[in-house]
C-alpha cells in the first residue's frame, strides 16, 4: 500500500460496487499494482512522457515484446491497447493503451478516450488483473482538455467496475497539482453523491 497512505482521506478514495478508487499524486512506474497503463501511440515503440518512463524503468524487454505485437498485429488504432509484461517495473504487465489526439473535439475525441479506458478495463479482467493505476491518458502531449478528460476517465472506470464481484483497486495516477486539484474534485463530488 506504501504509496497512499498519506492521501488517504475522503477526497483520494471512493468506493465503487466492491471496488475501489485512489487517487494519487506520484510516478506511475512506481506503482505496485498488478499492471500499468502507458499512455502510448499507435506505434508502440516509445515515445516521452509516460511512455518514455515507462520503457526506461522496465528496460529492454517491454519494447521486445512491443516489437513482437507490432510485427504481429500492426499500429494500435487510438482507443485500443495492447498488454506486455512489466519488464523490471513493480507492475507484472502493462498495458499500452493509445488515446485521441486533441484536434479540437469535433473529430469524436471524446469517444476515443472513452474507449481507450474501456479497453484497458477489458485487457484487465481478461488477464485476471486484479489492481491497475491509469496515468491522465491523452492530456500531455496529445492536448486533451485535462479536465473533461478526467470525467471521462472517472466515469468510465466506476461504470465498468461497479457491477463487478470480485473487487478491484484502480488507481488515478496524477503528475500535477493541477491534475490533483481536478480529480480530487470529482472524487469529492462522487463521494457525497454516494454516502
Ligand atoms: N507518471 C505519471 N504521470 C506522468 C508521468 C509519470 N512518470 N509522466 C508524465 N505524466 P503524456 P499523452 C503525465 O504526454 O498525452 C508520448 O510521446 C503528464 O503530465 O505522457 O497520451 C507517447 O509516445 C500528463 O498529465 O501522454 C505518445 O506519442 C499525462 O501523464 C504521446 O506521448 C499524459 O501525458 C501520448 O500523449
């Protein structure tokens, strides 16, 4: 649990069916969680930010295997994603997940990082991954508004696992204060829905 132990009041966690969210202001390779999202491209080659973090701390393996599903299967269109394992990283996969770029929001974006979400919840369950951490996929390089990205992501994850049995922990992993300050916000909100 290491890492939320100091952000565990009412706005970092909240309850969905026998599930739960965390929020978490931290560096996404750290996480412990069975796996990781990268926010990755249609490539899957690597890239900066996360992406570039994530092939750094998990080595050489996770680009390997990156390599074997492009030769397999081609580029990922945005709103799919594809699963590795986790090389070095904590995390025992990860999964690389390519959202929309930004062009303004008339070219279905909104969608398309609902859908992003969505398929890395079904790589999850498949794969029998029990705890997963989302970094705010598509809101750095790709210019996503990251305040409407940030519902999309918290509504899309509760309304997938809320129905589930077997519980899961899903955590929102954050780099800003500003990105805090956003799902903290919906956090809060959800939370005084619920009790
Ligand atoms: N841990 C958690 N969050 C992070 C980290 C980290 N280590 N590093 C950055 N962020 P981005 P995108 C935050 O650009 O918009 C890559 O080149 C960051 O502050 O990583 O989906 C890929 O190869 C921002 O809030 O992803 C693609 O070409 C969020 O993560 C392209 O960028 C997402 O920023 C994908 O762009």
């Amino acid at each position: 649990m290491g890492h939320h132990g100091r952000l565990a009041d009412e706005s970092h966690i909240a309850t969905a069916g026998s599930s739960t969210l965390v929020l978490l202001r931290d560096d996404i390779t750290l996480q412990n969680t069975d796996a990781i999202v990268n926010a990755a491209n249609s490539g899957l080659l690597g890239g900066g930010g996360v992406d570039g973090a994530i092939h750094r701390a998990g080595g050489p393996e996770i680009l390997r295997q990156c390599r074997e599903i492009r030769a397999g299967s081609g580029r990922c269109p945005p709103g799919a994603a594809v699963i590795t394992g986790g090389g070095n990283l904590p995390a025992r996969f990860v999964i690389h997940a390519v959202g929309p770029v930004w062009h303004g929001g008339s070219a279905n974006e909104r969608e398309i990082l609902r859908k992003t979400y969505d398929a890395c919840l079904t790589l999850a369950l498949s794969n029998d991954i029990r705890s997963l951490s989302f970094p705010s996929i598509s809101t750095g390089a790709y210019r996503f508004p990251a305040e409407e990205a940030a519902r999309i992501a918290f509504v899309t994850v509760r309304q997938r696992i809320e129905p589930l049995s077997e519980p899961m922990e899903i955590r929102f992993i954050v780099f800003s204060e500003y990105d805090e300050q956003i799902y903290r916000q919906l956090f809060a909100e959800y939370s005084s829905q619920t009790n």
